[in-house]
C-alpha cells in the first residue's frame, strides 16, 4: 500500500541529507469511494413524488340548490390568458389578469362584496362564492395551479373544476378576435 524509498543522491562529492520519497497508493480507497457511491446512488431516494389533496362532493345527498348570483366562471387558454364570466349561459366572456387592478383577486372581492349585500339566504347571511374553473385546449398546468392558489389565498372554500363547453370556447375565441382587431 505505501512503500518508502530512499535515494542516495552524492554528486560531486558533496554530502547531501538522504532524501525519502514516500509513494502512497490510493487504488484501495478509489475502490472503496465507488463502491459507496454506488451503494448510496441505488438506496436513496431521490424525489418523492407529491400530489394535490382532492375532496370529492358527496353524490349520496339531495342535489343543493345554487343561486345565479353565486357563480363566477374562469377559464384559462392556450395563450396564457385567462377570462371570466358569470350567470348560466355564456354569451361573451371578459378578460382578466392573474395580477394587477383587472386581476381574479380583485374580481373574487368584489364578487365577496357584492354577495353580502344583494344576493342573501332567507335568514339574512349571505352566500358563497361558487367558482368553476375550465382548462380550455392548449392552457397549461401552470395556470391551473395559479387559479387554485388564488382560491386558496382569496379563501373561496367552494370551487371545482369543470370541462369547457361549446359556447364558452366560442366566446373566447371571439373575444380573441375582438381584441386582435383593436
């Protein structure tokens, strides 16, 4: 493993100190460095993977009656844009920002504010927001994440996501068009 070796070194007929030459030979200990190497590489875990708690609705109970006031819609497209509207049938959409004064925040507030004082229970409490989100083709994962944040950072506790329909992929599309336009 290591060997020392000394050498005579008389030139000229001087006396010099012997020198020594130590030799280490670390063959061992690169062996034994890859062989843990390899051993940790194939008992570890790198990443585990994490996912998304989802509630499911209970379907065994009677169906709960829901109020147009309620519902505010938004949807994510292909272009990274995002768009609401409210009621039960869309006729034309509006665009809004995930940030800024025209932003979903913004929106859910005023949706809140508007709630307590037009749209209450029998009783006098007022209602829920009711937010259904869709994913038109295209949009990406991202954006799905980014309006699942705003629920919980604007503590919408009811929200679901739906597929889009017809009526409402046409009026992105001619929402689209509208705004290439000017």
């Amino acid at each position: 493993m290591a060997e020392i070796t000394e050498t005579d070194n008389h030139k000229r007929g001087r006396n010099r100190a012997k020198k020594v030459n130590v030799r280490v030979d670390l063959t061992p200990m690169v062996d034994l460095a890859f062989l843990l190497i390899t051993f940790f590489m194939l008992t570890t875990t790198l990443l585990e993977q994490r996912a998304i708690r989802v509630r499911q609705p209970d379907t065994t109970g009677a169906p709960t009656s829901v109020s147009e006031c309620q519902l505010i819609y938004l949807l994510a497209d292909s272009g990274s844009a995002y768009y609401t509207w409210e009621g039960l049938e869309c006729h034309s959409v509006t665009p809004i920002a995930l940030r800024g004064s025209n932003s979903i925040a913004r929106k859910l507030k005023d949706k809140k504010a508007y709630l307590a004082t037009h749209c209450l229970y029998p009783s006098g409490g007022s209602k829920e927001v009711l937010c259904i989100i869709k994913l038109l083709p295209g949009s990406r994962y991202e954006q799905m994440v980014a309006l699942i944040d705003e629920m919980q950072q604007d503590s919408i506790a009811t929200y679901t996501i739906q597929d889009y329909t017809a009526d409402e992929l046409r009026a992105v599309r001619t929402e689209c068009t509208r705004l290439a336009l000017h």
